[in-house]
C-alpha cells in the first residue's frame, strides 16, 4: 500500500500558507482522474517537484486561449481521422496514443490522486514559470529551439513561447 506521508509536509505548509484553496472540492472527479493520469503516465518516477511541474504545464494549457479549457480536454487533446481513430502522431501527451495499456499499475497512483487534487486548487509560484510544454532529456525535438527554455526538473526540460 503507497504511503501519503512524503506529501502530507507540502499539504500542511501549503495550507498554512494559502497555496491551496477550497476549489478543490469543486474540482469534478473525472478532472482529477485526468490530470492523476497525466501526472502518472508522465512523471510516475520523477520526484514531487517533477510530478508538480508536468501538472503545473498541464494547468497552464488550460488557462491558455490555444489549448482546450478543460484538464481532460488537454490530456486528450488529439486530431483524429475520419473514422473517428486517433492519429497516433498527434496527441499533446505520448502516453495518451502510443497504443500502449493506459492501465494503472502502480501503488504510487494513490499519492498521485491526492497531490492531482492539490494542484487544481494550487495558487501559488508556478515553478515551471508558465511553461506550455516539456520533453524529456533522452529526446531533442525540433520543436523545442522555437521556445524558451524555462527550468530542467529531473529527466524534463520545461519551455514557454518566446513572446
């Protein structure tokens, strides 16, 4: 069973200090499941602070006029064929497409819900400084001299637009 003790400091102080807000318990349970989703299939092995990142560029699409306004609309953002099938080369998220098992498999899900709740309340210093998107360290993508380079977490180099 995964142990929530690594996260209870972060949930304390960040309620001491008014990081987090009662939006919470707003947030819709398939948000949530989305963004915990996203969160585990991108970061699952990252450190808090990476898992808070890849939320945090998942949260900043939202709050973006190009992206879709919703936290399931961003994870699953895709083009897809006439047929209604996915275009495996064309999902904002790889793991969303990449014709793998998105079945969860890991005790570490359930720190990664709560801290998922956490984030759609999160008020505080976007530590990724309004990054839109991010890759790994193993991959240069063309794309990414097109963008600002704004930190490196663990194995995710994190970039925002240049204007």
């Amino acid at each position: 069973m995964s142990s929530k003790w690594p996260l209870l400091p972060i949930l304390f102080f960040g309620m001491l200090l008014g990081f987090f807000t009662s939006s919470v318990k707003a947030n819709s349970v398939e948000e949530v499941l989305c963004l915990a989703e996203n969160i585990y299939f991108e970061a699952r092995s990252e450190s808090t602070a990476g898992q808070i990142a890849v939320a945090l560029v998942t949260l900043n699409r939202v709050e973006h006029p190009k992206f879709p306004d919703t936290v399931c609309g961003v994870v699953k953002q895709t083009k897809y064929y006439p047929s209604g099938r996915i275009d495996l080369h064309s999902c904002q998220f790889s793991w969303y497409c990449d014709g793998k098992s998105d079945a969860i498999t890991e005790d570490c899900f359930d720190d990664i819900l709560l801290l998922a709740s956490v984030m759609l309340g999160w008020e505080s210093t976007d530590v990724t400084d309004g990054a839109l998107w991010y890759h790994s360290k193993k991959v240069k993508p063309d794309w990414a001299d097109h963008y600002v380079q704004t930190v490196s977490i663990d194995n995710h180099i994190f970039y925002k637009p240049l204007d």
